[in-house]
C-alpha cells in the first residue's frame, strides 16, 4: 500500500539503545507473592574475609511470572534498603512490597 508516514528526523539519528533509553518505562504495578533471596560467595573468590557477595532475587508476582535477578553486592555498601529503592527505582518492584523484600534481603544476608 502507498501510504508513507513521516519520520522523526530526530529519532532516526538515535541508535537502538538511545531509543529505548529515551522510553520511560511504568512502575510496576504487580505485587510479590512469594520471594526468595540467597546470598553467597561469589564463584572464584573464596576469601571470606572479601565483603563482595552474590545476590540472588527471585520473585513471583501476582500474575504468576518469575522474576529472577543476580547481582554481586558490596555488604559495607550495599543495604537491603538501598538494593529494594534501586528496583523500585527501575521499575522492577512495587513500592508496596518494599518492606518485605527488604526483610527477605536482611534474612538472607544473616543466614549467609
């Protein structure tokens, strides 16, 4: 079919990344059903007087999706308060459930 439609000459000069940058994403509106966190030494570093950790976050939200995220973390400078905003901030988590999955983190950093 003939039909063009016009371009933004703005955006075509952004490359994919710049693009989906540019996109605000929603928070997220699902709630946590079940969480479980587990945190580690991270595979090769077997001192344990090193304060890097492995984080390991995994989430069932309410319509049934899993949520699994890694990351290593620095127990002098990473609190559970400060990892939970992070998510909230990116959108990975409902500010509802940050009271909870901040005592799932400080559970798992205790029994660690």
């Amino acid at each position: 079919f003939g039909i063009t439609i016009p371009q933004d000459p703005e955006n075509e000069r952004l490359q994919p990344d710049e693009k989906r940058k540019q996109k605000k994403s929603e928070p997220e509106q699902r709630l946590i059903l079940s969480a479980i966190c587990n945190v580690g030494v991270p595979e090769g570093n077997q001192d344990d007087d090193d304060d890097k950790r492995m984080l390991t976050l995994e989430f069932t939200l309410k319509d049934k999706m899993v949520r699994k995220l890694d990351t290593e973390i620095s127990l002098k400078v990473d609190t559970p308060a400060k990892l939970t905003d992070e998510l909230i901030t990116h959108n990975l988590l409902n500010e509802k459930d940050r009271q909870m999955v901040i005592e799932v983190i400080e559970e798992a950093e205790d029994s660690s």
